[in-house]
C-alpha cells in the first residue's frame, strides 16, 4: 500500500489552481477533475484536489502519526479553515496509515481518533480516516521445537 499519512481535499467543483495561487501552504500532489488518474491511463479523476504527505505511514507508528497530525493541524489553524471553507472542497480528509499484525482468533478491530486530534480535525473541518493494513499470522505450535 502506498504511503497513506496524508492530509487531501478535493470535490467536483473545487477549483485546485485557484486554491494553490492563494494558500501559505505547500502540497505534494495536485490532481484536476478530468485528467488522467494516471500517466497514459485510461480512468479520468472525478474531482479536483490537493494532496500534503505528512510522514510515512508505512514505518511511522499510528500513536506518533497522530501526534504528528495534531502538531501539524494546530500549526496550519488558518490556512486548513480556508481550505475547509473553500468553495467545492466537500472532502476534506486525514489520512493515517496503520499495520496490523493479527494472530488467528481476533477477529477484527475497533479504532478512533484521540480527543485531542479529533478536537483540532473538528476545528480545522476535516475527518479522520485510518488506512488499514492487517498481516495475519500463523498460528503457532504450542509443542516445543525438536
């Protein structure tokens, strides 16, 4: 899976150009509406947006991810209400990367943004979303080796 520590926005009728020539901030990725999703590909985007990596998700742990999300959300107050209050912008997401390692038995998982997160996410307009990845393990002999 492809680095999902991410904070994006993006909708049908949001002007991604527009955006950019007047945010302080600097994103990764920019996609519009109609384009190719993919060089010389065949499917097109149904939105216009804007993408910022905020870490690798694949290596960095969900609690320091979190951390990290809220430092970054709390230090980009301003421009992330504009953003969310930017015409057209109707998905405004961050994205956390979490790896699971399940041994046989469990059954599934239950997760949530901290309050502290989930207080700056409600405050800048945007949502949680956990990208999760889940290697199941073999279960193991409970005989000693030979």
């Amino acid at each position: 899976m492809d680095n999902q520590f991410i904070i994006f926005a993006h909708g049908e009728e949001f002007d991604a150009d527009a955006f950019l020539a007047q945010t302080a901030l600097t994103f990764d990725k920019s996609w519009r509406r109609g384009q190719p999703k993919y060089p010389g590909g065949e499917v097109l985007h149904g939105t216009s947006g804007v993408q910022l990596a905020l870490g690798d998700g694949r290596v960095i742990p969900i609690p320091e991810q979190e951390r990290m999300a809220c430092e970054f959300l709390q230090a980009n107050r301003d421009s992330l209400r504009d953003l969310a209050s930017w015409p057209g912008a109707v998905h405004r997401i961050l994205g956390l990367q979490y790896h699971l390692e399940l041994t046989p038995g469990i059954g599934g998982i239950c997760m949530g943004p901290p309050p502290g997160l989930m207080q700056v996410l409600l405050d800048v307009g945007f949502r949680p979303t956990y990208y999760v990845t889940i290697d199941h393990l073999e279960r193991r002999s409970r005989r000693p080796p030979r």
